[in-house]
C-alpha cells in the first residue's frame, strides 16, 4: 500500500476493485453506495469531492461495510434502505429487498385502478409494504390492505408507510394469503408477489439472496407454485366481479403459473405481460 491519502475517489477505485475479485456484480455501484452512506450524503455527490481526504473514523465504518459485503450480505441490508419507484423504503433482513421488475407490477396495478374512483385493493404478502405503500400514494382515492403472514414484515412495511405518510390510508393484517377477515373483500384488485422459487433452485440463487433474505419469502415448494396455486383458487370469490388478479412470479414456473390462473374456478386468464428483459413477469386474471 502507498502512503497517498484515502481521499474519496481512491477509496472508490480501490473498493470496486477488491469487490469485483470477491464476486460482487455491481462492485462499483456497492462502493459508492456504501460511502454515501457512510458519509450522510447522496451518492451523486461523492463525484463533486473526490478528492477529500475521508477521515479515519467513518472510513473504519466504511471498511466494516465493505467486509460484510465482501462476504455476500446485500447492500440495502447493509444501509437498511432501497429505493423503489423512487421512494426510499427501509428493509431488513425480515424483508426481500425490492426489486425493479416489481416496478412494472405497479405500473400495471395503477393502470388498472386509475379509471375506478375509490379502488380497493389488497396486497397479499406485503413484506416491506413497497406495492401497497406506492399504491397509496399513486391512487390517493383508494383503499389498501395489505397482509403477510409475518408479524416481523408487516413491522418494516408499517414503518415504511409512516415514512411515507400513508399510514391511516393502509390496513395491515397478519395474515396467510386471505384467512384474516378482514381480507375478504370485494376487491377491485388483488396483487401479490408472492414465493415463487422451486425448492431445487435454491441452491443456485446469488449468495445475497440465498444466505440473506428470508427463504420463506423466497421458495414456495418443490414445485415453485404451491403459494400461487392457493392464491388464485380462493381469489375469485373475494374479488368484485370484474376484479382483477395480478401476481409476480418468475420465467421458470411461468407455465405452471398461468394453468393454475386458468384452473380457478371464476377466473378468466389474460394475457401475461413481460418484464424490461422480455422475460414473462406479470400473470393476470380477472373475475368474469
């Protein structure tokens, strides 16, 4: 090592580089993101000082960060926060991390409102609250409610509806799929994200998912549709005729998804909609 000073630009530089050799796919993006963090500021801001000298004490935090990302643990548990659909919503290891493909089941979610004055809506398996708390603020007339059978998720997804500002316009229940009463409806609109992961896949997911996020989130069985199969065959008959079920799921059960919309009782399948890689994401049904 040299005895230049750790500005922020050789931090930078250096980190990225050890991370790409430790396996990480974004190693650049880690870096800058672990530093803004470090450093109270935005990421776009570090490009205005990169040559300030950072100081020992946040640079030993930066150093921690870096190690346990090095070791696989995500970045957005790391900061305890990712940003989705342009908001900043907190996570944690109760929690899957947002992803962008969940993006464009919101964008379908609101197409799909927008022409009803007061929708109601309910979000099967919250987690963080991201769907259910964009949905609020994108659709100010509607109702949100929003389950998950984990006491520990609906605690982050509350939080990040306070953060927010919609939390006297979301209920959130414990709940498996729709056994809380209160999740009966009618519904305008039931969407979900749901497990959708083989059992047999598990093993060959990223290590930062594999070993960080919760697995019950994640694997639905050894089939991969045991969740989605409960889903649809009890929707119908809790949505309001009409009504439209959206689900998220993964290429790789993509068939197995669609017969299982077109096998409830009181469903009709539409067509399934692609994600930004042209890989079959958003699987609809809708009420007849």
């Amino acid at each position: 090592m040299s005895d230049e000073p750790w500005t922020v630009g050789r931090l930078l530089t250096w980190t990225a580089d050890w991370l790409a050799g430790k396996g990480s796919d974004s190693p650049r993006l880690d870096a800058e993101v672990l530093l803004a963090h470090v450093r109270g500021c935005q990421r776009i801001l570090l490009y205005a000082t990169f040559d300030e000298v950072v100081a020992d004490e946040p640079r030993g935090r930066f150093r921690e960060l870096v190690r346990r990302r090095a070791a696989g643990e995500p970045v957005a548990y790391l900061v305890g926060n990712r940003e989705f659909f342009s908001l900043s919503f907190a996570v944690s290891p109760a929690v899957l991390v947002p992803r962008p493909e969940t993006e464009g089941l919101v964008v379908r979610a609101i197409d799909l409102c927008k022409p009803i004055a007061a929708p109601r809506i309910l979000d099967v398996g919250t987690g963080s609250g991201a769907i259910a708390v964009t949905l609020a603020r994108q659709l100010p007339g509607g109702t949100v409610v929003a389950s998950d059978i984990s006491a520990a998720a609906l605690a982050v997804a509350r939080a990040n509806a306070e953060r927010h500002g919609v939390a006297e316009r979301i209920e959130f229940l414990e709940s498996d799929l729709f056994a809380a009463p209160g999740c009966a409806g009618p519904w305008d609109l039931i969407v979900s994200n749901p497990p959708y992961v083989r059992e047999d896949e598990f093993v060959g997911l990223p290590r930062d998912v594999r070993d960080y996020e919760p697995r019950e989130a994640l694997v639905a069985g050894p089939r991969g549709v045991e969740v989605i199969e409960r889903l649809a065959a009890a929707a119908a008959e809790r949505l309001a005729p009409g009504g439209w079920l959206l689900v998220e799921a993964g290429p790789t059960v993509a068939a197995e998804v669609e017969a299982a919309l077109a096998a409830a009782a009181g469903l009709e399948l539409q067509p399934t909609l692609k994600d930004l890689a042209g890989l079959p994401r958003i699987f609809q049904a809708r009420r007849a």
